[in-house]
C-alpha cells in the first residue's frame, strides 16, 4: 500500500512539474498590499547594519518616490533609505530590501514602457552610492547611461561598468519629499 502510494504521489509530481505556471508582472510585483513596518535588526546582521530599529520599505512606497523625481534632478538609493528612516523614526532602513524594491520599480517601468505607456518612474535618476551607475537595472550600465544622457546628464566611464558615474551628480540631488 505505502509503496503504491509512494509511486502515485511521483507520477503526480513529474504531471505537476509540466504543468504552465502564470509568471507575475512587473507591476504584480510591485503592488503586494503590504505596509512599511519596523522590525529589530536580526542578531546575525548586528555586527555589519549595528543594533536598533531597521525598516522595511515597500515596493509601492520606492516607486511612488521615484514617479515623483522632477525632470533635472537625480536621487541615490542612500538618500531615499535615510529619508524613510527618517520619516518612520527607525535608526535605518534596510538596505537590502530597498536594492530589491528599487530593481522591481525599474523593472516595472520598463514593462509598462514595452506596453505604450510614456509616463513611468524615472528609475535611471535613481543612483547608487558616490553616483555609480546601477548594473543591476533593465540593460545594464549602458542601457542605464544612455538613459541618463538623454535627461541631459554626463556619464564618466571608469575602468569597469562599476565604476561609472554621473558627472557633478551632488549638484542635481533632489531634496528628499517623501510621496
């Protein structure tokens, strides 16, 4: 009986395996119904992030910041973490989280784009640390820049794709205007 049963339960699996599964949008992605909340930092990540109130951002919430960058100006994946934590009174906001929220937000608006829609969330003016350039966005550092020198900015190539850079970025820092 058990053996029957084992066998059974592996013909269901292998019939399971094939079985299409509907991959979620972008913009499925982004709209989760979740709410920001603050949580203590785990005990395995004191020792990199430090103690205290971290948060944990949502994706709605970054993109909702980004749709709302004005024209000329440019952001930095830092100055919206500390501006949220500001904002909820948490000591940090999870860095983490934040990089994959802001990678679902470009992700997003390159979907809507490939569909027709013109006013997406200017992710490319969102930057990473000291102005580089993110290699993690739709297309990569070139895709990215190109994006860029279309908004008027200058790119400064480096060595490597990693150490691109926007031009005088500090001079088009948005204030931080949480949305």
């Amino acid at each position: 009986m058990l053996s029957g049963m084992f066998f059974l339960y592996i013909g269901l699996t292998k019939f399971i395996d094939k079985m299409p599964v509907k991959k979620k949008s972008w913009r499925e992605k982004l709209y989760t119904g979740r709410k920001p909340k603050l949580v203590e930092v785990p005990k395995k990540w004191i020792k990199t992030l430090g103690r205290g109130k971290m948060l944990i951002l949502t994706p709605e919430l970054v993109y909702s910041y980004v749709k709302a960058l004005p024209d000329g100006k440019l952001s930095t994946i830092n100055n919206i973490r500390d501006g949220y934590a500001g904002i909820y009174k948490a000591d940090f906001t999870c860095p983490v989280s934040t990089g994959i929220f802001m990678w679902i937000c470009a992700n997003c608006a390159e979907e809507e784009k490939a569909h027709g829609v013109k006013n997406v969330a200017p992710y490319w003016r969102v930057l990473k640390e000291g102005g580089k350039l993110n290699t993690k966005y739709p297309g990569g550092v070139k895709h990215h820049a190109a994006l860029l020198e279309k908004d008027g900015f200058t790119v400064v190539k480096g060595k490597t794709e990693f150490s691109w850079t926007v031009k005088d970025f500090e001079k088009h820092l948005a204030a931080f205007k949480p949305v």
